[in-house]
C-alpha cells in the first residue's frame, strides 16, 4: 500500500501544482521555460503513475475487503463508465457541445470515472485509488472553473454533429474497454 499511496502523493501533487499554487506554476514556467517545465512534469508523472500501477498490483494481492457491493453497483458502475468515457471523448472532439457546456470534460471523465469505481469496489486499495482520484477530481474542476470565471474564459458554442460524434465516440471505446482492453490491461473482467 505504500507505493500506491506514494504514487498517488506524486502523481497527483504534480497534478495540482494549479490548484495550489497556479501563480507559483506561472512564474516558474516563465524563469525556467515552457519545454523545461513540461519535461518535468511528464517525468514526475510517469514515476508517480508506475508507482500507483505497481503499488495497487502489490495491493491487490493481500486485499483488504471493507465492503462488498450488491451486484445492481456493477451495472451502476459500467453506465457511469460509459458517461466517463463521454466526457473524455468531449476533451478531444472540437466543437462538441458538451465541452462548451461543462467546460472542463476530461476532468469530469476522471470525477465519473473514479466514483464508479467506488459505487463497484469495497476493497482499501480501490477506495484509496479511485477515493483519492475522485477528491483529486473535485478539486481540480472547482479550481479550473474559478479560473475561468477569473479569466472571464469563453468557450465556443458547440455543434450538433460534433457532440453526436463525440457521444458516439465515447460508447464505442467504452464498449471496447469494457468487453477487452480493461481484461487486458488491468486483468480483471467487469462483465465476466
């Protein structure tokens, strides 16, 4: 549980260096450069993610069951999915509509995505993965559309036909990592 604990403390500190402390971010991209920043960033990334994927491996394997969900949780859980994987399409999809409403889609995916993990999980180390994603998650969009309103930050109207794609998008690779990819990587069937 250490590693994980440890990765997420990196990985998401990294990640809200703009939470905490966005002028302190802006002065020192500006001193040391924006490439030099970037690298940094993506380096601590990287070790704080392998850290969370082995720490939660380690986990995994001397579980510690502090609930067990009713199975209706699992169903709940692959419809907050495929709204997570949505809302991540929205990152992408230009001129979609659900970016211009909501403003911050990628976060929001992440938001969605760890609370149905929780709704379909019981065991610490999930609640300390997707517990400490999620609160991460809360933050990061109060903090984001603070900024925007501070910035007085306009977002395109979106269009039909992009958030049409953008809805068709996100259910197709929903679909994909729900009936492969989650099997595959992560080792663990969500309908199986």
């Amino acid at each position: 549980m250490a590693y994980l604990i440890l990765g997420l403390f990196i990985f998401l500190g990294v990640h809200s260096v703009r939470i905490v402390a966005d002028d302190w971010r802006t002065r020192t991209v500006a001193r040391v450069g924006a490439n030099a920043f970037k690298a940094a960033y993506s380096v601590l990334s990287l070790l704080g993610f392998g850290l969370m994927v082995w720490g939660f491996g380690i986990a995994r394997d001397t579980p510690t069951v502090l609930w067990i969900a009713p199975v209706g949780m699992r169903h709940a859980a692959a419809l907050f999915n495929v709204i997570a994987f949505v809302f991540l399409a929205a990152a992408y999809v230009p001129g979609n509509g659900i970016k211009a409403r909501v403003h911050h889609p990628m976060v929001l995916g992440v938001k969605t995505w760890a609370f149905a993990h929780l709704l379909a999980n019981g065991m610490l180390h999930h609640v300390v993965l997707f517990g400490s994603l999620l609160a991460w998650a809360v933050l990061d969009y109060i903090s984001a559309r603070r900024r925007d309103r501070a910035q007085a930050v306009q977002y395109p109207a979106g269009k039909p036909g992009a958030t049409v794609l953008t809805v068709a998008i996100g259910v197709a690779v929903a679909g994909v990592f729900a009936m492969w990819l989650h099997s595959l990587l992560i080792g663990i069937k969500p309908f199986g």
